[in-house]
C-alpha cells in the first residue's frame, strides 16, 4: 500500500511545494527556484525541502535549483492532481455547505488542480433538493449509488458524530479510498482506506494551550 | 514560552483524550478508565496515551487506570479551558460563517469547553451588521479596538488569503497570543505567538495522494 512507504508529514507538505511552484509558474518570472526561496515561501526549511522532494526522485541539481514548471508537473502527478479526481461530500449542514463552497470556489477557478466536487448529500428531506452552485443535495439513501456511477473514490463527511461511523462504512463498501472525516468522533476504516481526521473543534481546543505563559 | 516545552503532536492529542473522558463522566457509568480503554476511544494506542499524559504529571495508577473526572478536570486546566477563552473570527464567506456556527453551536451547550465565540468581523459593507447567532458582524476596521477591550486573545482568521498576513499582524499588535489562519497562503508571527495553519484545501489536496494503489 501507498501509503507505508512514505510518511504522511512528508506527503502534507507536497501540496504546499506545488502551490508555491504553481504560483511562480503563474507569475512567468522565474525559470528555477533554489530549496532556499521554495522553502521561504512555503514556510518550511530548506534542508526539508531537500529531504522531502528526495522520496519522490532527483528534481534539483546542486547550486542550480529545481526546474520551476517541471517539479510542479512533477508533484501534480504524485498528488494524483494530474487526472481528474470527483469528490463527494455528504453532510451539508453549515460545515458541509461552506466546505461545498470552498472546494467549488477553489477548484473550478484554478485548472491546475483537477479536484471536483462531484456530488453532495444529506439525510434531511428539507435539504435535499436544494441548489449549492451547480450541484443539487441528494438524498443520502443514494450514496452507494452514485459514488459507484460516478467513479467517486474521495469523500469528505461532515454529518453529526452519531451518524460518522455508519457513513464511513457504507463510503467504503462503495469503492471510496481516501476519506476527510470532519465529523467529532473517531472512527475507523479498513486499511486499504485512507482515513483522515479534521476535526475543527479539535484545533481550536488545542490553541487555548497556547495563551498561557 | 511554554511551547518550546511539549511538542505540538502531543498538545494536539489532549483534547482527543479530553472528549473521551467528558463523554465517559456525562454516561456516568465509570469512575476509572484504563490506558487501553482511553487510547481505543481515542484512536490511541495505549502505550501513548500513558506517555503524553506523563508529561503532565503522574495521573493514573499501574493495573488501576485514571480516575475519569479528575483527568478530564485536568486536561481542562492544562489546555486552559477551565476559564473562559474569548474567541475572534475575522472574514466572514462561508467558511467564517460555518466555523462561526460551529463553535457557537459547539461551545453554548457544552458547559465543559469555556470557548466562547465573542467577536466577528468582515471588511465587505454588505456583510457589516448581519446578525450571526447572538453576535453581530462588525467592520473589521474596529479589529485592534474590540481585541483589546474585550481581551480576545484567541483569533481564527478566515480572510482571502491576499488580505491574511495584514491580519495576522493586526491581531499581533492588538494582543493576540494563539491564532488559527485558514487562509490558503503561508503567514508568519512573532515567537510570543502561536500560530497554526489549518487549510482545507491542503487537506483535500494531499488526500489524492492515497486514491493510487
């Protein structure tokens, strides 16, 4: 699997690389880029830098650079950003709805990044039906449904923590492989499944550690 | 700086364990809990959840597992939310708006979090005076004057991210020590500041990585 062999703190820094590369190349004015500047902008040390982009293959030359439109090429087709990635979202309460907005927003605007919000859900017959830009919410009882017509295989859920679990489940039997769960709770996938966690009430606890000297 | 003390990885576990234990006094139905039993709720192996905690002291007894409410009272105080925390959102698209709800939501019916949302701001006129649960938008040009007399020390920014480094700095001179910066765009703060990075489009962007097998 993927994912054994590279560690997730590595593979969290790559969309930060291809950002900061995709924004040179937008701005036209910069052939190569040393660790030194790529790290500056991404806010990460060169020599992390170095090490990181080594896991993948030998992008830079020493005292030269990386090649600016070639690694960002490169890190699209490790991020699986090169093809066109569907993405669903089920749970469009107020989380659901601005993460659908933001994807949408973010996604449709930018070539580069091939992720598309292909579908949304929720269980609230009051909900469903309902426009978010050019989606309609569909009821989730479809969820298998569509994700298999679909080819979806990334889901973000973002339902109540009573229901996390069941919907991750059910994700699963219908092909998904990577999963965003925002839901407050933990819950567990099988391991050919990449589960990840966001929890926002989770970072804003964390923060109050801080404000003490 | 107290940061320099404990590393992040394990702050951010804290309030894993904190919810587990929140939940077990509100069931009622436990007085001590096992280093098994916490680390399987929170997703956890035991061998660090016994680790993390011990940075903090000597909480539970070989062979006897942690007293529930005193640890949950603990992890409170050591996270700083057994007082009130006061909480600033600046930009207020669907993204502020969701995590303004969410917190109001989170935070007003749960009497053990002292997270308080207490101020929202936006720089768009129109959005200027719309009410947002029991709090009312404010310009943000009134940012520094409002974080100072309502001693808000906690700030989550949520702007474009052209207008986020400008924040953050705003925020820094009017006393914020712990921000939280959702804007797609890397920023820098003081030392005496803690900043943290929470994009959603990283998440969503790193996630295609596990889609290949």
């Amino acid at each position: 699997m993927r994912w054994n062999k590279i560690s997730d703190a590595v593979v969290r820094r790559l969309p930060l690389y291809l950002r900061v590369l995709d924004q040179a190349v937008r701005d036209g004015d910069k052939r190569l880029m040393s660790s030194q500047e790529l790290g500056e902008r991404a806010g990460v040390s060169p020599a992390l830098v170095r090490k990181d982009l080594a896991w993948f293959g030998e992008f830079g030359k020493q005292g030269v650079g990386y090649e600016v439109a070639y690694l960002r090429d490169e890190l699209l087709r490790i991020l699986n950003l090169d093809k066109v990635v569907n993405l669903a979202i089920v749970g469009m309460g107020a989380l659901g709805h601005a993460l659908a907005r933001y994807s949408m927003d973010r996604y449709q605007r930018d070539s580069y990044y091939q992720l598309r919000v292909a579908a949304l859900f929720d269980a609230d017959p009051e909900k469903i039906g309902e426009q978010v830009g050019n989606l309609v919410i569909q009821s989730v009882d479809r969820l298998e449904e569509v994700l298999e017509r679909e080819r979806i295989r990334m889901v973000v859920v973002a339902v109540p923590a009573s229901a996390a679990q069941e919907i991750v489940d059910r994700c699963v039997r219908a092909g998904a492989r990577a999963i965003l769960n925002f839901a407050p709770v933990h819950v567990t996938a099988p391991e050919h499944v990449y589960l990840a966690h966001t929890d926002l009430s989770l970072e804003l606890e964390r923060l109050a550690y801080y404000l003490e000297d």
